[in-house]
C-alpha cells in the first residue's frame, strides 16, 4: 500500500490508508487510547487496534500505521485512523530532551538552539523554514521572470570585501584568505556580463556582538542590475521582489503554523522618507541631538516602522540618502547633496532588512573615492579592471533572510528563524 | 523610448529601436563602417549615421545606440540597426587585456582567468553560465515538484563534516573552526524534520590537488530523503532529477553558443554496473591487477563512461557498492555483501559527478561504526542525537554543479565552467 500524508488524511475517509512518521504524542486513558503521529507536512490522530503498543514506546520513534481513515470531528483536521496497527521503523531511546507535542517548546532559547536537531521538529518552528523556503522561492521566481541570472560566487577570498575590519581569516594552503562579508565585488563585476543578476548564499561577517538582531552566518539574498537611471529603479525592483515574497509568504500553508503575523501592510507604494527627513521626525521624540546623527539606531528604526504604519498604513518604509560617511566607497553620491548618498535601507516592521542603493560606474570615480579614503586600489584590481572596460550605471540589494522571515513569524530573536546559528558564543550544533 | 534586447531585434523590422549594451567589435571601412553591440543576451549589428564616432572608441564602451530595424540577410539574425546615433553612456579605456569579439579567446586559460571579469563578457563563455543556472532551476523544481524543502545549513563548523584531512580552518573568535566539507551531518539531521530536504550551496575541500578536475570551493546540489526502501529510491529520484536538469540544459537558448554536446544519450533507464562488476570489465583493458582496486581512478571512469555510451547508448552509468572501506563512516552496507556499500556514483560522460547512497539511520549502528573506525562521538553529539530520539531510513546525493556544466560543454578544465574559480594557486580574482 502506497503511503499518503496525514495533510491528504481527509482525502480518504472511509478507506485503509497507510501513514509513516514520528510518534508525536501518545495518551493511554482508561476507556481510549491515541497516539499523535508527526511526519514531515503535518499530524494526524491514530486510534490503535491494541493500545499495549504504546506502552513501551518513546515519543520520536518512527512508525508506520496502517488503518481506516474515519471522519472524527472532536479529532484535529476532523479525520483519525481507526483500528491502526503500528510498526515501528526505528525505535526512540526514552527522556527526549525537550518535549514537542506543546504547542510551543517550553524551554530557553539556548538549550532549544543546543538540541536544533529535536526542536526543529516542533511543528511551529519547522513551520517557519518552510515560509523561508518560499521566500527565497518566490525571490528567485521574480528576478529570473525580469531577466535576472543567477550566479555562484566565491565565498574564499584573497582580500576584504569592503574592509579590512570584521572578516574572518582562515588558512588557505598556507596563505592568509577570508570568508567573504558579501558577493557585493562580484555582483557588480558580473553587471558587466549578465547585466542582472542575483545570488542566494552564506555570508560572513566576524562582527562581536552579541544581539538578537545579528549573526555571524546569515543567509544574503543578492542583487544587482544594470542599466539604471538611478537608485530608483532599484528600489522599484526591490519593491517588486519584496511583494511577491509578502505573497508567497501569506498564501503558504504553513503560514499559520507558524503563527506568522498577518496580514503583511503593504500600501500601494513604499513609502520613502529621506534619511535628513527622518532625523527631523525623530527629533521630536528623541531630541535635537538626533539630527546630527551619521546612522539610524535600532531604536530610531523601530520608531520609524511604527510611524510608517500608522501614516502610511505600510510594514514597509524606505530610508534613502543616508550619509556617504557611513556607507562604503562603491556608493554613488546623490549629486544635488554631495554628503548624502543614493542608498537606502528598507525597513521591514521597524528592522533594516534590506540594503541597496546605485553604486559607482566610472573607473575614474573609483579612482578618485579610493585616493580620498585612502583605499590601497592594489587588491582591487580585478574589480577595478571591469570599470576600466566599460560598466553601465547600476545598482543592487541586499535582502537578510533571516530576519525577513523573523518579521514575518514576529520571533523576538533572529536565532529563531535560523536553522543552525553561528554568534559568538555558539558554533554547534 | 524604451530600450530593447538584441535578441528581440528580429521582431522590430521597420520600427525605430533602442538597443543598451556595450561595442563589441566595429570595423572601419572604406565603403562601409559598423559595430556589434553586445547586450547581456546577444549581439546586434549597426551601422552608425555618422562613422566617425567609431574612430576613437574603444572595445568595451558602454554605448546607446537608436536606429531603425531594418532586414539584411547579410547580418547576423537578419536585421541590423542602420542610420543610428550612437550615445557613450561609459568609455572603455584602450587596450583590452583580451579580446572578445572571436569565436574563442585566444589566450591561456590562467590569462582568461585572470581577467574574468572581461573574459566572462565572451558569449561562448557566458552561455555556460546560462546553462549552469537553467540546471539549477530544473534541480529546484523537480525537488520542490517532488515534496523536497530548500534548507540552508551553516558553512562555518566546529567540526571537520567527515574526517580531519582536508579542511581549510579558520579563527572564529580566538577558537578554531572549520569550513564545511559538505552538507551531509545537517542534512540528515534535517530528515528528521523535513522528511525531504535539498540545498544549493558553497562546499571546501583542502585537497592539495592541482587536476582538471578538482577545485577547491564549488557548489554542490544536495539532496536527502526519508523514509526510503533503499539505495534504489534514491538513485530513482537521482535519475528524475538529472533528467530534469538534462531538458532544461538541452532546451536553453544558449546551448547552442556554449556550444553544448548535445543531445545528451539518456537511455529508457541509467544503465547500472556493480562496482565489482565494473572491476571485472576493467580488467580486460587495465589487467587483473584492477580486480583488487578500492576505487575507481579517473581513467577508469572514462573507459566505463566510454563503455556505457557504446553498450546501452547512455552518458550516465551509476556505478553502485563501492567497498565500504572507501566510503564514510555513515555509509549504508549491503546486508548481502557487507564488505561492499549501498553507495553509488553517476558518471556523467566518464567523470564521476554525483556521489549518494543509502546512510545508516539506527543509533545504535553510528555507535558500532564510530568504535570500529575509532571516530570520537564526543564531536558529532548533536548529529548523533537525532539518530538517537528516531530517524527514518534515509539517503540522498549530492551533484558537483561545476563538473555538471564541465560536462555539458566539453570543457577539458573545471576552472572553465566556474566563475572565480578557487585552486592551489588560484585565490583572485
């Protein structure tokens, strides 16, 4: 008999069906016994034929269960599978770590990170990797129908990508290499032969600290293209992937699993603010002294997406023109307010999520930005040698995974939407 | 007016048209001047109203071209921009370390890839990236089609994945760690969640080899499934998948400009071959001294991949039960022949480009294989603890994307079907 999944239980009332997958919960009552059974979509409800099976069984042990399925209303889904005889395909040692069968996982959050293998089990948080997964699906989807090439980028490099400070160095046949921060080099070198293109990949970034907004490992979702006017047509892309992810995201069966918040605030356009703007509005709660501020904090973010959503009833909010001073040197100058920049930052309910903005295109620029900043061109070259040989005007972003679907489930820690995070402390599982 | 693709030129005979992209070739003649334009998906031919724009613009500018479409069955596609003004959105400097507009780069493979970032330009080269991602996308979809979650599994580890040897190790915060091997432990481990997972991503192998075919970091397409009879499941689905990525490669508009080896022979099903078998057949041409091989060399592959074509008119020969003494701890033994494995590779065209098997899944086995191979649990507890608290059987794959594309092309060198490739010596671009 062919295995079907507890989600198609309900398909098949009145026929012999055949389950496989973990035994999520078991209750042994004096007058009925059950047993949850979990595999990789859902649960169902098992009556079995002869209740003893279940006394020596330990929750997590994988089974197979034949039985009848049964439309059941006091039962979840409002089928059960009656008079089910169990096999077990690999027995669980008894004292599971954590239990699963809650509706959450009623522990800390690092002893839950500790056991990942067991927590990722629980039906909410495996929930919230399968709205990952259509993300980063429904990202791929809109930039390959706009023409976007996906591309593979080393994750080994010889030099810093952006600088020298916050890599991590390894030994590579006994020279000195880094992992890198970005494929922010090669998107743009790849500008010069694909003209759009995107990467999803790991990367790096050797920054000590210890918040529930940072890792040292994150998941990046990349873009550049070519071709632009300015960064408006970034953002315009930008606002076009960002909604077909709100989309896949809301219309994903696991989105209630997952307790996401929803619905996801999405105005008929994003509002912008620019970053001189928003010091303004923030001085009224922070004070005067904001306005001198070359960054926005996490507390200056958070009061920004509020605002957002009250004025313009948006979870989204562009931030544009921040201070060239803290954005690094392939940032393209707005040319009206030298000392702002034509980057932004996209603010996701109150957390910067996303990064982009138009880079330099002129190889004289680089020259130029390189000799004020005082950049040695030298371990450059080759990025350099593709403005000497003629790049178009361009820009590109740079989408967080991980905290994109931390706002979508409302996790108060990025730990949670990661399958296996690396911060300073934790490097295992 | 908006700007169109080269490749859409065809369908504009008669109109005026705006073509982006950067001066490929031009030739100056005494009774007619004309460029190419190269845009990311093609070239165009134009004639200039005014020739002499050509004179002192070098290969490579980035220019705007408006014209009419016009049929001329001597162009290149049948059309041709003619009367067209030409707009340098970016100047190229002189002296272009390459060029781009033969059939083929003239020059040694370190020069090209040296200068990526230009050599990349060259359509032939291009049009295999093309191919890589199309196989990347059908790898996806059949896996998605197929019930398989993407996941996204940390690179920086504790812990060599599978044997000390070759790691590259790195300074994670004053400790060391290790860049992971593969995906393998956190894949199984996602088994017991996901029930069907694949990832796309970065794989390091410190191998001090300096072939054709190793590279030091490439992208490997992961797969892993649950709940399998055995190895057979696997090397099906492998079989689905491949198949998948062979269309999708085969119908792409760029196979013809990456020059691709097409078609690819898939016969009605993967011929099959033992690995003792496959000793016994080798034996006739490399002697009997082959008989008591552990593996197979590289000559070996060629031969059988030779064989495959000749005898069953397949590209593709799994070769199945390589000697458990070869293959890593967590490999799958052949109940009947234990001293072989449930392990098999796939020959793709004679080199060995997928490597998957059916994996040991009871807890207790892990412990007795750990004691005999003298492995220390101690590092591997987490990996361990999902074997202990229920896991399916189970087995997957992982596919070498590069040699994939390798493959597909004839390329005699993997470092042609990789971006920025990463060898012994190889670090930039």
């Amino acid at each position: 008999m062919e295995r079907i999944r507890s989600t198609e239980l309900a398909q098949h009332v009145g026929e012999q069906v055949r389950l496989r997958g973990w035994l999520h919960h078991s209750r042994v009552l004096s007058h009925v016994s059950f047993l949850i059974l979990r595999d990789g979509w859902g649960t169902s409800q098992i009556v079995p034929a002869d209740p003893v099976v279940l006394s020596d069984l330990a929750a997590e042990s994988v089974i197979e269960v034949d039985g009848r399925a049964v439309a059941e209303p006091r039962a979840p889904g409002g089928v059960e599978v009656r008079e089910a005889s169990i096999r077990v395909l690999s027995p669980a040692q008894a004292g599971l770590p954590l239990e699963l069968f809650r509706p959450s996982i009623d522990a800390a959050l690092p002893r839950i990170l500790d056991h990942a293998a067991l927590a990722l089990r629980h039906p909410r948080r495996r929930a919230a990797f399968r709205l990952m997964e259509a993300s980063v699906a429904a990202y791929r989807a809109v930039l390959r129908e706009h023409d976007f090439t996906e591309v593979f980028t080393p994750k080994i490099v010889a030099t810093a990508t952006e600088s020298g400070a916050n890599t991590f160095q390894l030994d590579y046949f006994g020279r000195p290499a880094y992992l890198a921060q970005s494929p922010q080099l090669y998107k743009q070198t790849l500008v010069g032969v694909f003209e759009r293109v995107f990467e999803v990949g790991p990367v790096f970034r050797a920054e000590p600290h210890d918040t529930p907004r940072h890792l040292n490992e994150y998941v990046s979702l990349d873009a550049e293209m070519g071709f632009v006017t300015d960064h408006r047509d970034v953002m315009a892309m930008l606002e076009v992937t960002i909604r077909a992810m709100a989309r896949a995201a809301t219309a994903h069966p696991s989105a209630a699993t997952a307790r996401a918040r929803l619905p996801i605030q999405l105005p008929e356009r994003f509002p912008v603010l620019h970053f001189a703007e928003a010091l303004e509005l923030l001085a009224s709660d922070f004070g005067d002294g904001v306005r001198t501020e070359p960054d926005l904090a996490p507390a200056h973010e958070r009061w920004l997406g509020e605002w957002a959503l009250r004025v313009h009833g948006s979870d989204f909010l562009f931030i544009l023109g921040y201070p060239m001073q803290k954005r690094p040197f392939y940032t393209h100058p707005d040319p009206d307010r030298p000392e702002y920049s034509r980057g932004f930052d996209l603010l996701f309910r109150g957390l910067e999520t996303v990064t982009g903005g138009q880079r330099l295109h002129r190889s004289e620029d680089y020259e130029a930005v390189m000799r004020e900043r005082h950049v040695d061109p030298t371990p450059f070259a080759s990025y350099l040698e593709a403005f000497r040989y003629g790049m178009p005007p361009h820009g590109g972003f740079a989408i967080g995974l991980e905290r994109w679907v931390q706002q979508l489930v409302g996790a108060s820690n990025l730990r949670e939407t990661t399958l296996f995070p690396r911060d300073l402390s934790r490097l295992v599982p």
